[in-house]
C-alpha cells in the first residue's frame, strides 16, 4: 500500500454472530464484559477494524491472526501473531456504525465518526473556540448541526493523534474546514494545537446522517476506500 490513509466502514448487521475471527486475546477480553451494549460495541469496532488490516496487508493473513491491543493511554495498537504490527490504526464508533483508518506506522493518524444531531448553545460554549462557534452559528439553519459535529468531530480526530482524548481541553486544538460540501465526497480541514506549533491535516465526508473525520501529522491525498 501506499503511504496514503486507508478507511473501512462497517455497520452492526455486518458484524457476524459467533468469534471466530477474534484472536485468543481478544475472546478472553469479549468474555469478561457484563453488558450488552459493551460487548455490542467492541464487537462492532474490531469487526471493522479487523477485516480493514486484512484488506491493508499485501497478503492478507488470517483475521485470527491480528489483534488490537490497548496502549498505556487507552490509544489502539496493531498485533500480529502476539508481536507488534508496524501499522498505524484508528478506531471510532457511533450507532450502529463503526470506522476504523490504518496508514504507514510514521503516521500519526486519528478518526472519528459522529451521528449529525442538533446540539444545544451550551455545547458551543463549552467546547469549541469563539472561531468555532462563529463557524457553527453562521451556517445555514438546515446545516448548522453538520457544521457543529464536524468541527466536534475533527477535534475528537485531533486529539486521538495526541493521544490526549477528552482528556484534553477541546479548546486547546482548533479547527478551519472547507464547508459545506457534497454529501458523499471528502473535503479537507486543519487541526491546530494551540499549546504548540503542530498542525494536523484531515479530511472530512458526510453520508447516511453521519459525518465522517480523519487526520494524519502528514499531508495526504483524499483517503481510499479498503475493499474487503
């Protein structure tokens, strides 16, 4: 593969209904979840993310073979065989939809994937940059929520690349996005950390009442679709 991002989407009716395909890992980790929603939803995400390593490795080994494991700050890593990958990954879900984008393991790269709803003002105020909430609030009424839950969205992105998560303070990163643009098309926006000088560069869709973001330390052409 290229050093480009590659991206998978996968929903819970594809999700098969035995374990085969986890590795032994990660059934002893299934296992030891007591509710359903849990184990719906990590089931889910490894199901798109598992078959998305399949599809970015040239040979294609066996599902049972790969295995995500958490780092010591919660970020996922690639396991192949119990040793480690060399590939970069990231995971997000949200109803019933999951995706999951791998690139080169130089790649520090992040995604999100958020369902469009409308939020309130409090939100706003509590989030995002007086830039951010200036960007929302002048949108079109009828897309003002898709234009709030991508700039939510892309820092989500932009903090799973930190490795911070909402650990962070989401004021402290900064979003600029090419907006609006055609439902099923990626467009670009950047991810500034306020704290330093880094600049992350992502890219952005909307389809099926989700938008969709993802970002790398590196500039990159519109990301491909894995087929699987």
């Amino acid at each position: 593969m290229s050093e480009s991002l590659w991206w998978l989407t996968q929903t819970a009716a594809d999700v098969p209904e035995d374990d085969y395909w986890l590795s032994a890992g990660e059934r002893d980790k299934l296992g030891g979840m007591r509710f359903p929603k849990r184990r719906r939803d990590w089931r889910l995400g490894r199901w798109t993310s598992t078959p998305a390593l399949r599809a970015y490795l040239e040979k294609g080994p066996a599902l049972s073979s790969l295995e995500i494991r958490a780092a010591t700050d919660g970020a996922p890593e690639v396991y192949r065989d119990g040793r480690p990958g060399n590939i970069s990954i990231s995971i997000s879900h949200s109803g019933d939809r999951g995706l999951c984008v791998v690139g080169p393991p130089e790649f520090a790269i992040g995604c999100d994937l958020e369902l469009v709803e409308p939020r309130e003002n409090q939100f706003f105020e509590d989030y995002f940059t007086a830039e951010e909430t200036s960007f929302a609030r002048e949108a079109l009424a009828a897309e003002r929520p898709l234009a709030a839950l991508l700039i939510w969205s892309a820092k989500e992105t932009t903090l799973k690349i930190l490795r911070e998560g909402l650990r962070r303070d989401t004021r402290t990163v900064s979003i600029r996005a090419d907006f609006p643009a055609p439902e099923g098309s990626w467009s670009s926006w950047t991810g500034r950390c306020l704290d330093s000088t880094r600049v992350f560069h992502g890219w952005w869709r909307s389809g099926d009442g989700y938008v969709y973001t993802l970002a790398s330390d590196r500039r990159t052409g519109a990301p491909a679709l894995l087929r699987i």
